[in-house]
C-alpha cells in the first residue's frame, strides 16, 4: 500500500510538472517600450508587472491600443520590442487601428527580447524583423505614433 501511494503520488507530480511545462511553453507573451527622444514613456506587455513603474500596462493580443488612452499620443519615435515568431506588430499613426495615413508592420521571423527600432519609418529584413511602412503622401510615423495593435503566433497543432 505504502508503494502504491508514493507511484500515484510520483505520478500526479510528474503530470502536474509536465502541464506547467508546457503551459508555458504556450504562454507566448510580448513586450513593447515605446521611447520619446530615447526617453522611456510606455511600456505594453501581456505580462502584469513585467516592467513597475507608472509607465507599465497590460495589454493582450488583437487588443487596439489608442495612445490618447494613455496621454501619449503623437510622442513616441522609436521602441524597444520582445516577441515570438509569428507575432505580428503594426504601429499607426491614426488612432483606432485606421491605416489610412501611414503605418509600420513588424513581421517576427524569430523569437527575441530587447529589439530596437530606432524609426517607425523604413522597409526592411534582418533574421529576426520584417519591417514594411506605409504612408500615405507625405505622412510620416515617427514622432506621430497614435495606435499599436498586436497579433499572436498562428498556433500549430500536433
């Protein structure tokens, strides 16, 4: 009886082990510090606490961030980004989620943390970014950002 206790128990703990371990690996979270003339103003995550401070708020995915929500519409110039392949950040200089006048796509072709974007405004590839901006006319981004919105990794079943 003793030995029949300690297998179920030697089994419960293994799942339990195994099912945070895995939780974890799902949970795919993301981090956004926007900076205002290399000055720190915000910091989105979908991670509470991630980064204390006045400056921190939790925000999940697919949710439209308005920057006039926060008082810091029009400010930010360049961030500092952590995301996981497959995520997708699009920057807007309107608020609302509305492309019309300018916007800036991050593609993540690989996971990382602590990437800089020093400007909103250029089409480029590395390993790890896909960036693509569009403006419409003579708009530009930086210095002008209004929305942020983030999309998860496509999630693939086995």
């Amino acid at each position: 009886m003793k030995n029949f206790k300690m297998s179920m128990l030697t089994v419960l703990l293994v799942s339990l082990l195994t099912t945070f371990g895995a939780f974890a690996q799902t949970a795919q979270d993301y981090q956004i510090i926007l900076y205002d003339h290399y000055q720190p103003i915000a910091s989105f995550s979908t991670m509470p606490g991630l980064n204390p401070g006045n400056i921190n708020h939790t925000a999940n995915y697919n949710q439209i961030i308005n920057l006039r929500d926060y008082n810091i519409n029009d400010r930010a110039d360049n961030a500092l980004i952590s995301a996981y392949t497959g995520s997708t950040i699009t920057f807007y200089k309107n608020a609302d989620a509305d492309g019309s006048r300018g916007i800036c796509v991050v593609h993540v072709k690989q996971n990382f943390s602590g990437y800089k974007l020093t400007s909103l405004e250029h089409t480029y590839e590395d390993a790890y970014i896909k960036v693509d901006f569009y403006s419409a006319g003579r708009n530009s981004l930086n210095g002008e950002l209004s929305c942020i919105v983030v999309t998860p990794p496509n999630r693939v079943w086995n």
